[in-house]
C-alpha cells in the first residue's frame, strides 16, 4: 500500500515541477497522486494550474468544488475562467478529468495516470490558487543531496502494471516542511518557488492555405501513426490513419505515451506506467518504462526496461533498428541512455546534475538532445556521438531552446525556443548556424513536437493556434504558410510519426 509519506512526497515534487514550469513532470506526478487519493484537494487544484485546456481547468477546479464547496480560491479561479461557481456549502456538477480507482492487482496491463504534454506558463490566475493553498507563503524547499544507486544493468525483474493502491485520502493534509531525495539540477543551493500561473486564452487569426512546392508530398498522402493522451478514456491511446480520418488502436487498458514506429520491423516502441512493489530497502514507486509490441497487434506488448524511474521520455529507434535511445531519470535527473532492442546493454550516455533529454538520432547515429548542463534552468541543444564522446554545444539563445528534430538528409535541426514568452519553431543549420523562426504570428500559441516531412520540405508540429485543443499543424520552411494535418481535439497531441505512403505496403 502507497505510504502517506510517499504520498506527500510525490505531491511535494509535483507542486515543485509545477512552480518551475515544468508541466509535463508536474502532471505526471500530481496524476501519480490523484490515482492513490482522487480528493487530494491539493494535487487537483495544480492539475488545474498545469493543465493545457480551459476545459480540463474548469474541470479540475469544479471538483476542487465538489469536495470542498468553501474552497474560495477555486470559486474565483473558476469565475476567471468564465463559468459561475454554485453557492458556497452547495454541491457542484460537472465532468472532471478521469482519476481512475482500480483494484489492486497483478497483471501486465494498467490504466494510465497522468496527462501528457508540453507547455508554458503564462498569466497569474493560479498564483492566487497556490497563495492560499499552500498557506499563503513562498515555500522554500532545501534539497538532501541524494546519490541513488547505479541501478543500470540491475534493473529489478519484479513488477506489476500500475495498480490503484487502498489509500486513506489525505485532503488537506499539510505538506512537509522538507522533501528529502530532491535533486534541484537548475540551483543547487536553496530554491525560492515561484506561483503557478495559468496559459492566457488566445485571439487567433485564419489560417492560410498551404502552398507546398510543387515536389512536396502533402501530409494526406502518408499513413500516420500518433498518440495522444483520451481524457474520455483517461489515459494516452496510440491512433493510425491519415488527415481526414484516424482509428485508435490497442483496445485495453495500457497507456501508449511516446510513441516510435521503425519501418524496417514494423514494430511500435512506448511508454507506459509501472508499480513496483517495495522490496528489501528499495521502497515501492510508480514508474515509468519502455514498452514494445507489433503494430499488427500492439495490444501483445513486452516490456522491456526496468528502471524504476519516475521519468522516462521519448524512446526514438537507432537509424538500423538495432537500438532504442531514451531519457529517463534513475539517478534524480534525466540522463541519456541507449540499449538494445531487447532491452539488454544498456548504455549511459550522459552522467552530469542537468536535465538532458529529447534525444534524437540523425541517420549516421550522431545525437542531438536539449540539456541544462551549461545553463541551469535554461536548456539548450547539444549534440554527441552514440558513445557518449563529442559533446557539443550549438544554440545560446535567450529563453529555453529544445526538442529538436533533425531533418531527413540531416543538414538541418528544427526545434523550439520560447524566447518570445510562448513556443515558436525554429529552423538552423546542423552546426547551429543561421536560426530563422517559422512561426511568427501565431497570436500567443503554443507550438510544440516538430517532425520533419519525409521528403524534408516542410516541418510538421503540435499546436493550440486555432483554439484551446492541440492539433497537428505544417509549414513550409520559409515559415509563409501553416496549415493543419490534424484537427484539433480534447486530446493533446504527443507523437507523430509518418509511416509509409498510401499504397506502399
């Protein structure tokens, strides 16, 4: 059973993850924290604060409301985002997000916990929220420098899927004055927590009409491969189709997040949620691994890490197949790694205090990734070679510059950098040289994911641009056009993977 203590402590780290703008983490966590006690008042009111859609706030503040009809920072949030709250002491009605309760249990499957996605924060609705949840203080949080084992090579082979654990709610419970196993990589010394905020709404203008080169091959031409994160099924799902239309497949109850196809064995890499019980001195944790499976049958899975590790993002496959190349944190922040597709040899390929992460292969196994490493707090792109040498910094720019993506003949990186207070597309030469902007008048959008277009000439990416949903947009490289592949939806876009041409298999 999930100690409160635990408990506590994966809440603490959320509302950190939270206050320092790291959404994706701070959902992930606070979801990990909801999955054990769906009323913790607390992890819902930040869920709200980091969620990506007005109507996934308005949901999470709405059951704020249904367990304490007196919570006066959730009214007022509520009424900033246009909807009346009930009278106080009355019982609120309304569609939350999916917080799922599951027996305890054994198997090889597992409802998902957490919401996917990358983002920003903006405007100051929730500072309002963290003021008066969190007693109206600015917390202060002094890191024990912890060294967690080297546990690379000796993975445990003990685990269950995610299970609901049996725990008694803790709402309102007053949270620890220390975190203990904390490792802060942006400042190691005492860290002042900033508020929360809210993303703003977004006054958007039309899009224009494609004007793709005569040579390009249009989005609707490709099979495409994308998962995304189904708040009507609470959890992420893997989808296959084309522009106009798209099916979701894997009908059971995993989690298909960070999704990577390879062609060459029409096989589909994941990532997906694990409960490990506690054993000896290693205590129990909700984890995240590498999962694999055929894409005629993506529900036969096999897992193939056992990491433990709280965040294991974005598996990408080696340019032969042979190798699958992740970012995960085992030792308190997130390394690179690299290993076979069985899951044997696992390689580190970085060993530093940052956060490296988003890794990417060009097609003759060079490396680029995002990494804090010489700029704590602050990512910027690097390169290195598959065995770890080499490293080598290409972007100083203002803001945050991450998730690149080289281009299929490898001369080019697009990435994203926030410089401009949301995230815009970036494209640069392969050494860092002449960074041009591809989305210039977005209106505040956030603009996420790039993926390269099979022939090169024009970059597909995730974006909020038309309304409060991610969909999947595309622009030339000249950045004069931007149309949309996939329609916007509740779902936030995570992977996008072109598969083959219509006809080709």
């Amino acid at each position: 059973m999930a100690t409160n203590q635990n408990l506590q402590a994966k809440l603490r780290e959320g509302v950190e993850a939270a206050r320092r703008g790291d959404k994706i983490a701070a959902r992930r966590l606070l979801q990990q924290v909801l999955i054990a006690d769906k009323n913790n008042e607390i992890a819902l009111m930040w869920m709200a604060s980091v969620s990506d859609t007005l109507d996934d706030r308005r949901a999470y503040l709405r059951r704020v409301l249904q367990i304490n009809p007196n919570n006066p920072r959730a009214r007022e949030a509520l009424a900033r985002l246009g909807e009346t709250a009930p009278a106080a002491g009355g019982a609120t009605r309304g569609d939350a997000p999916t917080v799922h309760d599951f027996s305890s249990r054994r198997s090889g499957r597992s409802p998902n916990y957490y919401l996917i996605a990358a983002a920003f924060v903006a405007v100051a609705v929730i500072a309002v929220i963290a003021f008066a949840v969190l007693n109206s203080s600015t917390v202060r949080l002094t890191p024990t420098a912890t060294n967690v084992a080297n546990v690379i090579g000796t993975f445990d082979a003990q685990s269950t899927v995610l299970a609901q654990r049996n725990v008694t709610p803790t709402a309102g419970t007053a949270l620890p004055t220390e975190l203990p196993g904390i490792v802060v990589t942006f400042n190691p010394n005492e860290v002042a927590l900033l508020p929360a905020t809210f993303t703003p709404t977004f006054t958007h203008t039309p899009l224009p009409t494609a004007t793709l080169a005569p040579t390009a091959i249009p989005a609707e031409a490709y099979e495409l491969l994308h998962s995304d994160y189904d708040p009507a099924l609470g959890r992420g799902s893997l989808y296959i189709g084309d522009t106009a239309t798209s099916r979701r497949i894997g009908q059971n109850e995993m989690a298909y997040d960070d999704s990577a196809y390879d062609s060459q064995s029409d096989r589909v890499i994941f990532v997906g949620p694990v409960y490990y019980e506690p054993e000896g001195d290693r205590p129990e944790i909700f984890a995240e691994e590498i999962f694999i499976a055929p894409m005629s049958n993506v529900e036969n899975f096999t897992q193939l890490t056992r990491t433990r590790a709280t965040r294991l993002q974005q598996p990408q496959w080696s340019p032969d197949g042979s190798r699958i190349l992740f970012s995960a944190d085992v030792d308190g922040d997130e390394d690179l790694f690299l290993m076979n597709t069985d899951g044997s040899a696992i390689a580190q390929l970085t060993n530093n205090d940052a956060v490296d992460t988003a890794a990417r292969f060009r097609f003759d196994g060079l490396i680029v990734f995002a990494s804090d490493v010489e700029t704590p707090g602050f990512t910027e792109i690097y390169t290195i070679k598959a065995d770890g040498s080499e490293l080598t910094r290409l972007t100083n720019h203002p803001g945050n510059s991450y998730a690149p993506a080289w281009s299929p003949d490898g001369t080019r990186i697009a990435y994203i950098n926030d410089q401009g207070g949301d995230g815009d597309l970036y494209v640069m030469d392969a050494n860092g040289q002449r960074p041009f902007l591809l989305t210039i008048d977005d209106s505040g959008a956030e603009d996420r994911t790039p993926v390269w277009s099979p022939d090169g000439l024009w970059v597909a990416f995730s974006s909020n641009r038309q309304d409060d949903a991610f969909g999947w947009y595309a622009t030339d490289l000249r950045g004069s056009s931007v149309w949309q592949i996939l329609p916007s939806s509740a779902r936030v876009p995570q992977t996008l993977t072109f598969m083959a041409l219509k006809g080709e298999n």
